[in-house]
C-alpha cells in the first residue's frame, strides 16, 4: 500500500478544516436560535423576514440596480400593503442583506416595521438609496442562509412565520455547500425561500430546490433575468407576507 503523498495528506485536512467549520457554524446558529426563543419582546408581528440579495461577481451594476429597485417598488406597490394590512397583527418586520463570498454579508437595511403605506415607502426608501457593499466576489449560499438565520434569531419580535429569502443568479462556488446551513436553519423553525434569476444558469431552479430552499412552507420562484426581478419578487412577497392572499 503506497504511503499518502503530500496533496493527499492536504486534501484531508481541507475536507475535515471544512466539516469541522459546518459543524461548528450550525452549532452557533442552533444556541443562538435557542437563546432567542427566551427573549422577551411585546412587539407581534405577522411575519419576520430577512431579505438577502446576491451581489456576488455574477451581478453587474444594472443588475444590482434592477435588485434595489425590483424590491423598493415592491414595497410600494398597494397590493403588498394590502396583504400585511390582511394579516392577524397587520404588520410584518423586515430587513434587507447583500451577499457573497465567504464572510461577505452585511445589513443594508436594519429591522423596520412595515405596516401601512407611509413605512412601507420608508423601508422602499433605503431599498432604493443602499450603495453596493461588494463589487464582485464569489457565491457563498451557505454564507448568505447562516448570516440571515443569525439576524432572524436576534429580532426583537415576535412571530409565528420566521423567513430568509435568498435570491441569487448562480449556484454556491465557494467553501462549504449550502445544504446543511439550510438544515441548520431549518431545525430552528426558519423557512428558507428562493428566488432564482436564471439568466444562463437554466438548472438553477433545480438547484435552490434541492438545496437552499426548506421549511414548512417554503417554495422557489424563478426571474427569467434582473430585467423579470421586480415582477417575481412581487409575486413571492404576496406568497409569504400572507398565504391566504390572492392577487
């Protein structure tokens, strides 16, 4: 039996460096998802959402436009208000995250309440003002689901429907895969919804659904392009703002 050569010996190390960082960042987001449960907040709401947009290398400038704009109309749109108004609290509280390679994740815009016209055009408001926070990098799913799970089990409310909502052009290209963050986030009671812009990548649909999504609940959507965005991601906020509603 031939003795193991030096890339071998390389090749473990970074397989069991890797596994050991999944295990490690799925125990973090599993105590700090438990630690939040005994938080006390008397602040109800319908529906707690991160919204986490990709700004990986894939997304030029006018596709990242298209992301902000798609969500801040959106936002305005009456249907949208309409269906948070329809909900048993009558509010929602929401965030917004950019997205990419490992440990390149940032709130772009911190938790608000949106519950009437006035602070969903607030919230659309700095949906539409927000700089890009990186200009090219890899995909990091994995990244983008665990820092999103973080934020949800810090909120500071309280809610039957704990969501992410990933939307991307690509599949993960980097670090670990983004199945077993899904699972982690899963485990927690987060549902995990995908929006893929398909573009060229025509099995990405696929993909998020063997991949990222999970949960009760959870579903993906297809853009057929950034230019498809803003249509799509109307129709996937009226789904998970309020499943009863009909638009």
């Amino acid at each position: 039996m031939n003795a193991p050569t030096k890339c071998d010996r390389r090749s473990k190390t970074a397989g069991w460096q890797i596994k050991s960082w999944a295990v490690v960042a799925i125990a973090a987001v599993s105590i700090l998802l438990s630690a939040s449960r005994n938080v006390r907040s008397t602040i109800n709401v319908d529906l707690v959402l991160v919204l986490a947009l990709d700004v990986s290398d894939s997304v030029d400038t006018r596709e990242f436009d298209l992301q902000r704009s798609g969500l801040a109309n959106a936002f305005r749109h009456p249907t949208v208000i309409e269906a948070i108004r329809r909900g048993p609290s009558r509010r929602i509280a929401v965030t917004a995250v950019q997205w990419s390679g490992y440990q390149d994740q940032f709130v772009s815009v911190p938790w608000q309440i949106v519950e009437d016209a006035a602070s969903a055009a607030a919230f659309a408001k700095h949906l539409a003002d927000m700089p890009r926070r990186y200009p090219n990098g890899y995909t990091h799913i994995a990244g983008a689901i665990e820092f999103s799970t973080k934020l949800v089990a810090t909120a500071p409310y309280l809610a039957e429907r704990r969501v992410v909502d990933i939307s991307g052009d690509g599949e993960n290209n980097v670090n670990i895969p983004p199945r077993a963050a899904r699972d982690a986030a899963v485990r927690a009671g987060v549902t995990v919804n995908g929006l893929a812009v398909v573009n060229e990548a025509r099995r990405l649909v696929e993909y998020y659904r063997h991949n990222v999504i999970g949960g009760p609940g959870a579903f993906v959507m297809s853009a057929r392009d950034y230019d498809d965005y803003a249509e799509a991601m109307l129709r996937k906020l009226l789904r998970e703002i309020n499943k009863k509603f009909i638009s």
